[in-house]
C-alpha cells in the first residue's frame, strides 16, 4: 500500500472533501469548506517527494521533473477514488487529493432544482455549469449525465482532465476519454467526437478560444453540449464567451449565445445550518427571446431583471435562491453573506456581526479601516 493512502483513508473516514499535502505543514483536511491540519509533523520535501512518487507512472514523474503540474485521478488500494493535482512551488513539492465518491449522485439527491431534469431533455445546443473551483460543477455535471444513461438512449462522449466519476453504460452508451491521457487536448477532443456519431458532448473545460469554438460547432450541428466556465453568474459567462473569441468573430459568437445558448447554471456551496456539510445555491438563466435580443445587442446588464422575472421557467438570481434558502433554513446567513451581491438584504438573518461587512446606503461593500 502506498503510504499516501494513510492520509487518504483518515480523510475519508472524516468525510473531507480534500487532503492537502505541502512541505513546511502538517498534511491538511477540507472539512465542510473549512481547512483544518491534523496531528502529524511537518512535512518535508524529501518525505513528501517520495510519498507522491509511489503513486506516479515514469511518464509522470517525468512531466513533474520538467516543471510541468499532473492531473490524474487515483484509486487507494483500500477504497476511494481521487482527483489529484501534483504541484512544485517555493519550498518543494505539493498535492491536493478531492475524494470522488463511488456512486454518482442523482439530481435529487443533491436538492438539484426540477428545471435541471428539464435541460437533460435537451436534443441539441449549449448548457453551462459554471462557478468557482471547488463549487461542485462536475458532480452536477456527472448527475445530468447520469439522468441522461438512465432515461434515454444515446451516445454520450465526456471529455474530462482528469476523469472523475466513472458512469457505467445503463441506456446510454457512455464513452470517457482523459485529458493527456486520450487525447491531446478537450478541442482536439470535441473535434474527434463530432466524428464519433455523438448525441451528448460533455466538454470538461471551456478553457481557451480554440476549445469554445469546437463546443459551438458542435451545439450548432444538432448535439447537446455541456460544458463549465470559472464564471461567476449569468452575464459574466455571456460575457467571457464573447471576449474570449477574436473580435472579427464577436458578432457570430453573439449570434450563436443568442440561439444555441439553452441554459447557463452558476453554482455556490454554502454552509447548512447545522454545519455539518454544503448546500448548493443555484443561479439559473433559462434562454428565452428577450435575453436572445439583449445578448445580440449588448445589452447583457439587463439579464438580471429577465432572471427575477422568470420563475415560471425556473430561472432564478443567485441573491433570492440563496435568501429564499435561508428563509427555509437551509443554510447558515453567516456563510450565504459571502456569497450575496446586494449584502444588505442580509444583514438581517446573520448572527455573526464580524461576517457583516460595512455597506454604505445604497449596499455596496465598504473597505473597513
């Protein structure tokens, strides 16, 4: 057995999120979004180096001693499955283990609003997970996915780095290719599959002009493409799109997000009440004729007013889902703060006055000091 797996089975029997593992500290548990060191020494580079080490190919421990960062996923020899990225920085060698569960979740068990069910029943054009790293993309990623192989017939291609959650073929044909591994890239990835006779891509990363482009083509050709961006909201992942791509192309690219675009989900973890785990708050754009008219006419700022309106399609702003989670008491106002826009309309619920920031009249944030 690997003596990295020591850490790893005293996290799970924790149930943290991730094992952090860096010279100078001890090794470093991610329990319920809190970072908190367990009772060990000091880790040092060469003890550290050569626990990493047991765990890599040679072509691995190549790329690492080239300077490059790996990302691969794991199995413990006793149980569990990781998404791993090994790193070197200032004082030596780092990792980061996220413990992937065994089973995927469905879009129940993880309190997933019903309009979600709603985009799996998609036959073509783009939706988008997106948030921060760390919000829990790719498990709401990997429950559509799993909604899809259970209730239709398809041939679903995922393209992911590394992979995560392994789905067995149920009605679906479901085909899983790495990032390095498989392919060279995820836009040499989506150019393969649209010749692999795909009805559902899933595209791990929407990471540069050349992948974007491939995943439009795609969405645009009559297949359903899911994607994540590191994007904070609505307007700010309509908006990445557009300035990702080179300007000549700006008006084609407002003139695909305006039809092709189905829906963009941007999600937030947040503490429960009790806090012994997170809770997912979703903001939901569902595409319709007035954001298509306002995205081909730059008028994106005004998304925000379509998304209060629209509950009868079950969008919804980040702000209400998350007051309206804390009205039922599902999570804790002391962490939704963090995450509100307008935080005055916070103030109120939370308990702890050192969460509150100083906001002026109007309820923008205030630099203290």
């Amino acid at each position: 057995m690997a003596r990295i797996d020591a850490f790893l089975k005293l996290g799970l029997a924790q149930g943290c999120s991730d094992v952090h593992l860096a010279v100078g500290v001890p090794p470093m548990l991610r329990m319920n979004g809190d970072l908190l060191p367990i009772k060990f020494r000091q880790l040092s580079d060469t003890e550290l180096e050569g626990y990493v080490r047991e765990i890599l190919t040679t072509q691995q421990i190549e790329r690492l001693e080239e300077g490059h960062d790996l990302d691969f996923s794991y199995v413990a020899e006793e149980g569990g499955r990781y998404r791993v990225n090994v790193f070197r920085k200032v004082t030596g060698i780092g990792a980061v283990f996220r413990h992937i569960p065994g089973n995927v979740p469905t879009l129940s068990q993880l309190g997933m609003p019903k309009v979600l069910v709603d985009f799996c029943d998609y036959h073509q054009g783009m939706v988008l997970v997106t948030g921060s790293t760390g919000t829990g993309k790719s498990t709401t990623l990997a429950a559509m996915i799993n909604h899809l192989n259970e209730t239709r017939n398809l041939n679903i291609i995922s393209l992911e780095d590394p992979i995560e959650f392994v789905h067995p073929s149920k009605k679906c044909q479901v085909i899983q290719r790495e990032l390095n591994t498989h392919v060279r890239s995820f836009a040499d990835g989506v150019r393969s599959a649209m010749r692999e006779d795909p009805d559902v891509i899933l595209v791990g990363e929407l990471r540069d002009a050349e992948t974007i482009m491939m995943a439009m083509t795609a969405a645009e050709t009559g297949h359903l493409v899911l994607g994540t961006l590191h994007t904070t909201g609505a307007v700010k992942t309509i908006d990445r799109i557009v300035d990702a791509l080179p300007g000549e192309l700006r008006e084609q690219t407002k003139a695909f997000l305006s039809m092709s675009l189905k829906a963009v989900v941007t999600q937030v973890l947040v503490k429960t009440v009790d806090g012994k785990g997170r809770r997912a708050i979703l903001e939901i754009l569902v595409n319709n004729r007035a954001i298509s008219k306002m995205i081909t006419t730059d008028q994106t700022h005004q998304i925000p007013s379509q998304l209060q309106t629209g509950a009868d399609r079950g969008m919804q702003l980040m702000d209400s889902a998350l007051l309206k989670a804390i009205q039922s008491k599902e999570i804790d106002p002391d962490d939704a703060i963090r995450f509100a826009s307008d935080k005055k309309k916070f103030q109120r619920f939370v308990t702890n006055t050192d969460a509150v920031p100083l906001v002026d009249v109007g309820g923008n944030e205030m630099l203290s000091g």
